[in-house]
C-alpha cells in the first residue's frame, strides 16, 4: 500500500497489473482507473476478444511528471502611461506566455488627476502563479 505521503518521483511507477483475457463470448472486457486526482494521472486498459483466443494485458501505472514552471507575463503595453484627464482610458492589458487568462485588478478614474497603479496576475492549470506585474 502507498502512504498519503510517500515520496514519489516524477515517472515512477506506481505499481502495475497483469491479467489474462480468456474468450468465450466475444465481447471486451476493460480496465479501468477514474476519480484519481492530479498529478496522478492514470491510464485505461481495454483488450478485445473477437476472436476467442486468449490475449494478456499489462497496464503500469504512475505518477505523471509534475508541472513547476510558472507562467510568464508581458505587459502588451507600456509600463507607465500619461493619460489625458477626462478621456476615456483603455487599458492595453498583458499576456501570459502560456496563453492563461490574465487577471486584471485596480483602476483608473479618467477624472481624478493622480497615479493609479494596475497588475497583471495569471496561474496555469497546475496551479502555478506567475510573478505579479504592475
């Protein structure tokens, strides 16, 4: 049995299943691994029989590599900008080098002279932040 906190690197295997699939009837029978959370990301196993002979299967199964890297992001635009007091203010935004969706906060009053600091937040899919920008 594999502890909660085992340490397990990256490509491991876990542990690995061999059976047999004996025909009879012509029908498939499958393997299969669901609910498991990432990063251990499992595979299926499905052998078919249609010819009711006898096939074997192996499935490993490990612990996918696990992703560190945090995005990156680029402002679109300049860093600081001069804006007229009382015109519209549309802000050029940034980009994440991984194509995350980048998340603006702060504001600008376009009718109150002063300076308004924008950033710029982003995090992928395994829950890597990128460094703020502002």
């Amino acid at each position: 049995m594999l502890s909660t906190d085992a340490a397990i690197a990256d490509n491991e295997t876990i542990f690995s299943i061999t059976f047999d699939v004996i025909g009879g009837n012509g029908s498939s029978t499958a393997v299969s691994f669901t609910d498991v959370p990432t990063p251990r990301k499992l595979a299926s196993f499905a052998a078919a029989n249609p010819d009711f002979v006898s096939q074997n299967g192996t499935i490993q199964i490990g612990k996918a590599a696990t992703d560190t890297t945090a995005p990156v992001i680029t402002l679109t635009g300049a860093a600081s900008v001069t804006h007229e007091l009382g015109t519209t203010y549309t802000d050029e935004g940034a980009t994440a080098d991984g194509g995350e969706t980048v998340t603006t906060t702060g504001t600008v009053d376009v009718n109150t002279a002063g300076t308004y600091t924008l950033t710029y937040t982003a995090t992928d899919a395994a829950g890597n932040a990128a460094t703020a920008v502002t």
